[in-house]
C-alpha cells in the first residue's frame, strides 16, 4: 500500500512538472502573443469609442468636417518631421500628443482661420474646440479608454488619409441613403435633425426643415431651398445664424448624394 | 638542532595519507555524517529507519522514534499519532476536510504571488490584470490556479459540511467543532466573494453591486453596513480598497484561526468521528474490531497524505494547463448595467429567491435564518432527542427525519440556484437580444469566432442572401446562415412581429430582414454594422408604428486580424 501510493505519487509529481515545464517552454511566445491580442481588442475598443463619441466632429473616418474639425486620418498627423507634432511646438511623442489632446479637449484652436473654437473669446466661455475627455479633468472617458481610442487612431498610421469604401445597400429608398451620407458627409456633425434642439452648436435644427424650408425664399420650393443651402450656403442665410460656419465645399459632391440628402431632408417634418 | 624532528612528521603525513586513502575511513565517515544529517532533518529517525517506513516495515527501534517525531517537530506535533482506522476509511470523510485545507493553502501561495503584481486602485487594477496576462510569466498560471482554488474550496467546504452532517459527525461531543466549521464556512464564501470584485471587470463590479445592494435592503442597519463595505454610496476606489484588505488580510486571518480551533478539536480533543455503525455495534464484531484498530499517522496516513498532494497539484495545474481560463471582462463601467449580471454561482441561490420575494425577506431574513440553522444544528438535534427522550444516535436509519430534511434543503438549493441562472437582465427588444446573441457585450460570440480573413467585404442581406452551393462554406456562411434563420425563427415566434410582418405585407411594405455591412475599416480592423429592421406593430392601436416611430437595431461590431480568441 505504501508503495503503490509513493510511486503513484511520485509518478503525478514528475507529471505536474512536466506540465509545468511545458507551460514554462511556451511561456514567452504566450505574452508575445497576449501582448499583441491585447493590444488588438484596445483598437477594436478605441473603434467603437471613437464612433460613439468622436465622429460627429471628426467624421465617421476620421475624415474630418471642413470648417467644424480636423481630419485625424490624415498624413499630416502622423508625419512627425513637418505635421501637426513639430507644427504645434509639442516636445512629446505622437501617442502623447494624440493622447492629451483627447484627455485634455483644445480650449483654443491652433488653427482658428480653420477650425473655429475658443473659449477666451466666446461670450459664455465655453466654446472650446473641442471638449476634454479624461474623468481626471471632469471628463466621460477613463484614462484606459482614451488610450484605447488613441491606439485606433494611431492604427490610421500604417495607411493614412486612406478611406474605407463602405458597402452600400443595393435596394435603398433615396431617403435611406441620405439619411446615411447625412452623417458620412458630416452633416450631423452640425445639424440635428430629430424634432427639437440644436445638439449644442450655432447651427439650426433640421427636424421640420420640409415645411420650414418651402417659407424660407419667396418662389423656392423646398427641395430647391435645400439644394441651394447645401451647395451655395451663403445664399441665405438663416436668421440668428451666422454665415460661414457651414462648409461651402459640399458643392462638389456628386449629385446623387446631394439628391440623396435633400429626399432624406425632405422626410424631417412635424405635423 | 633546530628542534625539527622531520622523521616523526614524515610518520604522520604518511599515517594520514594511508587514512584518507582506506575505503573504511570514508565509509563510516559518510555513514556517521549521513546518519546525523539525517537524524537532523527528520526529527530523529535514523536511515533504516526512513527505509523501513518507505516499505512500510516495522519500526527498526525501541520506543517508537516515529512517535518521538509528533513531540520533536512542529508540523507533526499537529498531527495525532494515529487514528483508528474506521475514522479513516476513504468512504467516512471522503477527504473533503483534507482538501479544503489543501485548497485554502493553494489560495495563499497563489494569492500572495498575485499580490506582488497587484495595487487595489480602480485607476490600475484593470490594467494590473492585463499586465499579469500579458507581461509576467507564469502570471496566468497563477492567476487561473487562484481561481479555481477558490471554486475548489467553496465546493470542497460546501460537501465536507454535507458529509459531516450525513455521518451525524456534528453530534455531542463535535458541536463546537461544527460551529467553528460554520465560521469557516462563511468565511470561505466571503473570500471567495471579496476576490472577486479585486479584476475590477464588468464581471466584477456588477456581481458585488448586486451582492452589497443586497445588503442595503437590511432593516435598520442595512444603509450602515453597505456604505461601511463600500466606502461610498456607489463602489469606488473606498470599496475596491475595503475589499481588497478583507481578501488578503482579515479574511484570511480569520480563516487561519478558526482552521486552527477547528483542527485542533478534530486532531487533539475528539479524533474524526468513527463511521456510525462502528462507533454503535451495527455491523459483525470483526468488522467493528477492525475498525478501531489503530492506524499510524506516519507512515500510513503520512503516505497517503502525500499522495493526496501529488494528485491535488496534477488535477490542479493539469486543468489549468488544458482547459480552465479565469474570465475576465472588460473593464469596470458603473454607468453601464450589463445586459445579463450574475452573481457567483454559489449566491445564485440567493438570487433565485429574490425573485419569488421581495429584497429584504429573501435577501437578507432567510439568509441569515439558514445561516442560523445551520450554526445550530447540533443544538437543535440535541433539543430534538431531549424533546422525543431520545438517545442520541448517529446511525442514518435513526435520523430519517433529519437526513430526509437536509435531502428537500439540497434540493431546494439546487432549484433556487437554476430560477436565480440568468437575471437582473433589462427586458430587451428581440433585435437587440438577437444582436446580442450574435456579438455579446462580453466575450465572444458566433461573430467573434469568424476568422477575420473570412469576413468578406460587403452588403448581406437576409433578404437575399443565399447559402453558396457551388463553394465549400466558410464560417462566415455558416454563421450568417444561423443569423438568418435566427431572425426568421423570431418572426415566427413573436406574436408583435408576426402580426407587424402580415400587416406590412398588405401594404406591400419591407419584411422583417437583418443586414450585415461589412467594411475594410482600418487595416487589420473591420467593422460590421449589423442591423435588423422590423414592422413594429402596436397592439394598443392595432396599427404599424410610422417608420420614424418604430426601433430599429444598429449595432456596430469590430474584428481586428489579431484579437486572437
Ligand atoms: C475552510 C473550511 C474547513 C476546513 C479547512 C476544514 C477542515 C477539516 C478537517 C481537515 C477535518 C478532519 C476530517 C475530514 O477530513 O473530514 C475536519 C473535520 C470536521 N469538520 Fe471541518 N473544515 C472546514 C469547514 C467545516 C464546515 C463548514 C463544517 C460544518 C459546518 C465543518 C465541520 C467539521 C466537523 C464537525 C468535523 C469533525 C468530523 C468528524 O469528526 O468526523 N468543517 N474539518
């Protein structure tokens, strides 16, 4: 009995330790490979960030919104010779300067003939450029999520300024794909166009704008007030609005966007 | 001349050189030294003596050295010389008080190995866990060895008491025993709790908040308590750090100390209990003799006690080297409730009666009544036979009512824990739970086990969309196949899109359908946003809601080439 016991005992300890030896011989490929799988889910996290808290400024692809915010997937950001690093007099790294930038938010644009925003000169001293992020400072993100959503940034640096081609329905109304490119091209990035409300920007509500659109100018009729608003947006201009804030670059869009966006914008009524 | 007596000196080098060149010399001088090292190590046992207890001979001398060791070292002097042997029959005490010292030891080494790389701040502790995945070798190891240990030991603990309560082991004169193994009990449960919070994951946060809410719904003291453990309304850093001093110290202490009251009940002052039938003449007298018959600890009890040991290790790091994975989730959000929290599955009981009844009752009156009980057993049994002018007695054929008892209490259990499965979820629309199916919040779903080489870059359609006959399918296929048939399936079973579907057919409106657009969306990343669209029908108005009214689900998935899975 004695025996049995100890060579079975001996027999599972040699066991143990050539399980664990083996563990021990695949260890280091192990972290090399987790190091990279985590590295993996953060930009897949950062991706998902990214869309629910950053594209209405920066574009679904970081494409930017002309006159409203700065493409971020774009060359110029991540060429640190002569892009936006050295251009600001950042003494950091790109990781760092893309990371405090989101923890940190801009008070004041550094490029405000582009990018309209500053809290020093805005009469309620709040219309920074961008607003901050880190709960450290008050913000909604926690430090491991800002550096998830720097790390898919980042990610636009083994190609930038490339967009994806995004797959489109082949059966869809007008109204269905302009309500898409509605925030594709950026639009929402200024405009909300549910029933009430401005989504905090100097820019007006679209929620009504069919029945309010066919008021605007004597003898237009909406569709023709919007096409005109889109392509030509000093034309008219809102009152208690300002002109040039609205990009006047969307009149080189294709026309069946821009059709696609006035079908769309045409559906946004209140009885 | 000079004093210098060369011949005399030349006779000496050369009597030690034959010295140290005779095999003899070096025989009894290994022997000798081998023999004091020996003695030294093992508390007195000399090596014939260590190679009679290998082969399980007799002792080689007069008085038992092997008895003098249980006076001469510490850890044996723990241990009782021997045991009578029915005491120690296998199918008596199943070994499970054995193992649950067994894992409670695994959980120290293991627990302070990962405190080395821990700091309990809500700011780090995630990053703390990745970091130990990631970055310290044999850190997962560790890591999934913790947590089964603590699975280990609260099932380990949970059947030792069952046994102990079947064999009728509680009874006079084990009651205190029984009581400190109450203490041990909670103890236990508590620590496996209060780690659990510590990977500050979804998983986490959202189990203990529903365990400390629970405690809030106490009358009185309740608020108290909960803002005590928490540190602060809500858990925090206060509660993180609370928690993480009760896992790795007080608990622990309290533990070690009871273990030590425990123990030494079980070892100095009563033994293990005889099985019943022994201790009380039920079976042939030979049976009985045999039965309490000594046994030695060393070497038989000592042998088998390794033997345990060797197969504890095997099980242990042999399941955490093929299959066992400690989970961990994304990181702690408390503004965001997950759609299906669970408590640890040994309080799912707890939350299966919260479902029959309301919070303070279920949550906190009848768990500490059973815990009550529980610490009151031997009394209660004791009052039973006083009451009935009984003799106690321990046999299973005497104690009907009470081994029929704790069979409906097991049972009980076991259906509170399947009610209490899978709860505390927000009622859902079916496209989001089917979207959810599909791409859980957490870990992975039928999306995440496509291979990202397989998602092909497009628009699908369940309208249109067909299974390829004329290609082997790739998982992508297959699993848009399930999707499909996923969201059909539901039109047939809910009544409000079926209803919504008829209704939009007549107007010759879109059918219920789900899409998949896939994207290039980065490089090595793409993004599938999955949504379902389907005729909402109001049963109030018996009317479609207006598209502009009706929800649609739209959720957005990414894959990146190397999440790994
Ligand atoms: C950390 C938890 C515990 C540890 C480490 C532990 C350890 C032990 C050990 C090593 C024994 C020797 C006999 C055997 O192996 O079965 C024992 C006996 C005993 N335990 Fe525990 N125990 C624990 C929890 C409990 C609990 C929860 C109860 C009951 C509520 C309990 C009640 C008893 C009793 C009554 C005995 C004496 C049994 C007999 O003499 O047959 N223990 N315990």
């Amino acid at each position: 009995m004695i025996r049995t016991q100890i060579t079975i005992g001996l027999l599972l300890t040699v066991l143990s330790m050539v399980l664990v030896t083996l563990i021990g011989l695949n260890e280091n490929a192990r972290l090399a490979r987790t190091t990279e799988e985590q590295m993996a889910r953060s930009i897949m996290r950062g991706a998902a960030l990214f869309n629910t808290n950053c594209v209405v400024c920066h574009g679904e692809q970081g494409q930017g919104i002309p006159g409203r915010c700065p493409p971020l997937n774009t060359p110029e950001l991540f060429d640190t010779k002569n892009g936006r690093v050295p251009q600001t007099g950042w003494s950091g790294s790109l990781p760092d300067y893309i990371r405090s930038t989101i923890a940190q938010g801009r008070l004041r644009s550094t490029r405000p003939d582009q990018y309209p925003g500053n809290t020093a000169t805005d009469p309620a001293g709040v219309a920074a450029a961008m607003p901050l992020w880190s709960q450290q400072y008050g913000g909604p993100l926690r430090d491991d999520q800002i550096q998830d959503i720097t790390n898919f940034i980042l990610n636009w640096g083994k190609a930038p300024g490339r967009m994806a081609e995004v797959p489109e329905p082949p059966q869809q109304t007008p109204e269905q794909r302009g309500q898409r490119l509605f925030t594709s091209l950026g639009c929402a990035g200024c405009h909300n166009p549910q029933a009430s409300g401005d989504g905090g920007l100097p820019c007006p509500n679209l929620g009504n704008i069919s029945n309010v659109a066919a008021t605007r100018v004597q003898g237009k009729s909406a569709q023709d007030y919007i096409h005109e608003s889109i392509v030509n947006p000093s034309a008219f201009i809102v009152p208690g609005y300002q002109d040039n804030i609205m990009p006047k670059t969307f009149k080189d869009l294709p026309t069946d966007q821009i059709d696609a966006v006035i079908a769309y914008l045409m559906t946004r009524k209140q009885q | 001349m000079l004093g210098l007596d060369i011949r005399s000196q030349r006779q000496k080098v050369q009597t030690w050189l034959q010295r140290m060149l005779s095999w003899a010399f070096w025989q009894t001088l290994i022997t000798e030294r081998l023999e004091h090292t020996t003695r030294a190590i093992t508390g007195g046992l000399s090596t014939s003596e260590l190679g009679a207890l290998l082969r399980g001979a007799a002792p080689t001398e007069k008085p038992n050295p092997r008895y003098r060791l249980h006076t001469k070292s510490f850890w044996f002097h723990i241990r009782p010389r021997y045991y009578q042997r029915g005491s120690t029959w296998f199918t008596h005490t199943w070994r499970l008080g054995w193992f649950s010292t067994f894992f409670f030891m695994v959980e120290t080494i293991t627990g302070l190995i990962l405190m080395i790389f821990y700091t309990p701040s809500p700011l780090v502790a995630y990053g703390n866990m990745l970091n130990i995945l990631s970055n310290v070798p044999f850190g997962k190891f560790m890591r999934d060895l913790h947590r089964l240990g603590a699975e280990g030991m609260v099932i380990a603990v949970t059947l030792h008491m069952l046994r102990v309560y079947l064999t009728g082991s509680y009874k006079n004169p084990r009651q205190f025993t029984w009581l400190t193994g109450v203490v041990l009990l909670l103890v236990t449960l508590f620590l496996s709790f209060s780690g659990y919070l510590l990977p500050w994951d979804q998983l986490a946060y959202w189990a203990v908040t529903i365990g400390t809410s629970m405690a809030e719904a106490a009358p009185v003291l309740g608020t108290r308590v909960n803002l005590l453990l928490r540190g602060s309304p809500d858990i925090a850093a206060n509660g993180l750090l609370r928690f993480y001093l009760l896992h790795v110290f007080l608990l622990p202490l309290l533990g070690f100390v009871f273990l030590m009251v425990h123990y030494y009940k079980v070892s100095r002052e009563h033994g293990i209990s005889l099985p019943a039938a022994i201790e009380e003449g039920d079976v042939p007298v030979d049976v009985r003799r045999r039965g309490e018959e000594r046994v030695d600890f060393i070497p038989d009890l000592l042998t088998h006690e390794i033997l345990l040991l060797a197969l504890g290790t095997f099980i242990m790091v042999a399941a955490v080297a093929f299959f066992f994975q400690a989970p961990l989730e994304s990181h702690a959000n408390p503004l965001r409730t997950p759609l299906h929290t669970q408590a640890p599955w040994y309080f799912l009981w707890i939350q299966g009666m919260l479902k029959i009844g309301d919070k303070v009752l279920m949550g906190i009156i009848l768990p500490t009544v059973i815990f009550g009980l529980l610490f009151a057993v031997p009394y209660i049994d004791e009052f039973w036979d006083w009451l009935w002018k009984r003799k106690s007695s321990r046999l299973g054929k005497n104690r009907r009512l009470g081994i029929s008892l704790a069979l409906v209490f097991i049972v009980i259990m076991v259906v509170l824990t399947l009610m209490g499965s899978p709860t505390w979820g927000i009622v859902t629309p079916p496209g989001q739970e089917i979207a959810q199916e599909f791409s859980p919040e957490e870990g992975e779903g039928p999306m995440q086990r496509i291979p990202y080489e397989q998602y092909p870059v497009g628009y699908f359609d369940t309208r249109t969309w067909t299974y390829p006959t004329d290609r082997p399918p790739t998982e992508f296929d297959k699993t848009f196949a399930e999707f499909k048939a996923r969201v059909e399936q539901e039109v047939q079973h809910n009544s409000a899109w079926k209803r919504g579907e008829e209704l939009a057919k007549q107007k010759g409106l879109d059918a219920v359908y789900g899409a998949w657009t896939i994207t290039e969306w980065q490089q090595d990343l793409k993004q599938i946003r999955v949504t379902i669209d389907w005729n909402e029908f109001d049963p109030a108005t018996e009317q479609l809601l207006p598209d502009e009214k009706s929800v649609f689900t739209d959720k957005t998935v990414y894959i990146h080439r190397k999440f790994g899975d």
